[in-house]
C-alpha cells in the first residue's frame, strides 16, 4: 500500500507503507534536529516553558492514539498520521542529532519528545531511535529528559544512563487511575497501574519524577477524587512534582475527541458543552473562571500530597498579550520541576558541563525576574533557538558565554 504526503509549496510524495509491525513510513532525516521551542517570550508571551530544551521527534505520529492530541493539527507527516494513521519513522535520526551536536559549544537538556510518544509500542521497540538519540546525549555529558504514557516500554538500561547525569529526569502521563478514560483517550498506551510501576522505576535509580494529568478532562478528570486517586499514589510511588493542563479543542482533532466523549461518556458531554466558551480562531478553549478554579483544586491536593506542581502552556488573554497562569498557580521554581542549567564546553573534544550559577530558568531571566548567569541575549531573552542560533554561541572566558552574535 501507497500513501501520500503534502510537504508544503504544492510539494507531495507518495511513499510505500510498511504494516509489520505497525503502519508506518520510512524517511530519511533531513531537516535540522536540533531546535528550541517554537516560540519565544517575545512573540506577545507564547512561551510558558522555563527552560531551554532540544526538542527531538524522531517518530511523527504516534500508535498511542490519543484523540485530543495536538499533533492532529500540523501539517506534512503529522497530517498523514492524523488521517491515516500511519507513523512516520526518520531513519538514522540519532546519527543526525549526534553530528549537529559534535559542533556545538553550547547546548540544553534533550526532549523526548514534545509532540508524539518518544517510547510509542511497536515501532521504539523495533528502531530504537528514542533511546540511541538519548545516548547521543548522555554520551557527550549532557542530560535527558522523556514525557511518556508508554512507561512500561522504557529500557531499564536507558533510566540508568539517565541516573549518572544529575539533571536528567523522567515525566509519566497519567490521565486518570480510571483504566477505562485512558482506554479512550491514550489507547495504545501503558496502563494507568503499569505508569505508577514506571515511576517508582525511574524514582528507585534517583531520577527526578513527574507525573502530568496533562490534559485534565471536564466531567471526568475535573474533580478532587479524580485528581487525588493520580496524585496520590505517584507521590507514594516517588514523584516530585505534578503538571496540569486543561484539554484544548480545534478543528483538526475537536470532532473526534467530543465523538469519544459522547459515546464513552455520555453524561460528560454537557459539562464539555458548558465549559468550552473561549475561542480563538479555529480553536476553543475551556473557560478561564474554570480552568483557575480547576488548578487553584489542582494546587491544594498536590500541596496535601508533598509535591510540587506546576501548568503546562496555560493562558489568559491580555489584549494581544499572553500571560501564563503559572505565575498564579506553580509552587516549584520552573514549569517542570527540574532545574536544568544550560550546558556548555570550551572545545569541541571536550565533554558538555553545566554552566556555573545557571539555574536554567531562561523565562524567569526574560520577566526580569532574575539576572542571567550566561551573559548571552538569546538566552535570557528565551528566545525560539533553532540550530544556526546554537552553532553561534560560544564560551569565552571561565563559565560565561559571549553576547550572541548572529553568523
């Protein structure tokens, strides 16, 4: 079987199917792995993310399936999964990732992954991209941190290489101890029981752990029993700290995502129906009044429970601007928990160490809320880094980085 893809600019590709042992393509990596977030403070707020991170998708699309996921409205690769439901696999990823790391100065703690499931069952199981891109890091001194729902697919081997680098660190989504929400929202991936097994592996090795509810789901989720039955046990299982969202809607993933409410969970829909009022464009969003009550519950049990909490990409509208509702709402020191320093090296033979007096919180340094440690204008401006960006920042003297000078 054949599928077609558009690239962009009128550009499409057909390409062959591989079922075994599930549906995907295969491509070469060609465009640049390593980059930032999308956006920066500057883009009227849009950033809520404290630190620096080198975002890595190695797979687009993903076998977990999750209707409400975001990743359904991208274009290319991302738009073939969300119709097809065929995954797109980038061959030799990790080697890619590796040379782009080898000519860095300055670099950040990996993300696997921001936007489909770094350790998705079957196909991390036969590439293995995941973990070797993981290593391409750890190798060169510097930290990793996944986001999964596929815990129980995460190598032992991988959590101990994790563990020998201090700032590396572990995050398990959990929608629910409800096995049967997560068989409708996340159904290809691990059991709520086999996530809670997963956080007490990787808090065994000594590895920070965060369990997210990310996304909260109204008239499921939205109530204290709900979120304290999740809390509650990761905390006794060894997590740290706690992260929220509420579910968003748009046009791509919005009719199938009320679809699975309606017939899963029908006494649900209405409370779904009263809660999304905000819209933005295509995309609808839940109420404000009800998200700050929602999280203002959501601080309390994490509070009673001993662990921190924080947002994930939550706004309130200020005329053009977007203010994040973690300066309300988060008790830890950044959105993930983790302090996580930006990593640096005076040769390109050396190994990447952490830069002294950096605690990583490149959003704290762009609200004035602290001063930079790394004396360089991208950074503490937290700006969207891409790979050009990275290859252009240097060491000069001791830990401090040169102002950032465009190549």
């Amino acid at each position: 079987m054949e599928v077609e893809v558009e690239l962009g600019r009128g550009a499409r590709r057909r390409l062959e199917v591989v079922e075994d042992p599930y549906p995907h393509v295969v491509v070469a990596t060609r465009k640049e792995v390593v980059h930032g977030w999308s956006y920066g403070y500057r883009d009227r707020g849009r950033r809520e993310c404290s630190a620096e991170r080198i975002l890595l998708n190695p797979y687009n699309g993903c076998s977990v399936g999750c209707p409400m996921c975001y990743a359904r409205g991208f274009k290319g690769y991302f738009d073939l999964w969300h119709r097809t439901g065929v995954v797109t696999v980038f061959k030799d990823f990790d080697l890619k990732c590796a040379r782009e790391l080898d000519g860095l100065y300055v670099a950040s703690c990996a993300y696997l992954s921001p936007i489909t499931d770094p350790f998705q069952h079957p196909l991390e199981g036969k590439y293995g991209l995941s973990e070797r891109t993981a290593y391409a890091f750890l190798d060169r001194g510097l930290p990793v941190e996944f986001v999964t729902k596929c815990g129980s697919n995460v190598p032992a081997r991988l959590l101990d290489r994790m563990a020998e680098n201090p700032h590396s660190f572990a995050q398990f989504t959990i929608l629910s101890a409800d096995d049967e929400v997560g068989r409708a929202f996340s159904p290809g991936g691990s059991t709520a029981e086999e996530q809670f097994r997963a956080v007490r592996r990787a808090a065994d090795r000594g590895l920070y752990t965060v369990v997210r509810m990310d996304p909260l789901l109204p008239g499921l989720t939205d109530d204290r029993r709900s979120i304290e039955e999740v809390v509650a046990r990761a905390a006794a299982e060894g997590a740290r700290h706690a992260i929220f969202s509420v579910c968003d809607l748009d046009e791509p993933w919005a009719q199938g995502t009320l679809r699975v409410v309606e017939e899963r969970f029908p006494w649900a829909l209405e409370a779904w129906r009263r809660v999304y009022r905000w819209r933005r464009g295509s995309r609808v969003e839940a109420d404000v009044r009800y998200r700050r009550a929602l999280f203002k519950l959501a601080r309390e049990v994490c509070t009673e429970a001993g662990v921190t909490m924080a947002l994930c990409m939550e706004f309130e509208r200020r005329g053009s601007w977007f203010r994040g509702l973690n300066e309300d709402f988060m008790t830890s020191t950044c959105c993930e928990g983790k302090e996580t320093p930006i990593y640096y090296r005076s040769s390109l033979s050396e190994r990447f160490r952490p830069l002294e007096g950096c605690n990583g919180n490149c959003l704290a340094c762009a609200k004035g809320l602290q001063r930079p440690a790394c004396g360089s204008r991208k950074l503490a401006e937290a700006s969207a880094l891409k790979l050009r960006d990275y290859r252009a920042l240097r060491v000069s003297r001791g830990p401090t980085l040169d102002p950032y000078v465009a190549r």
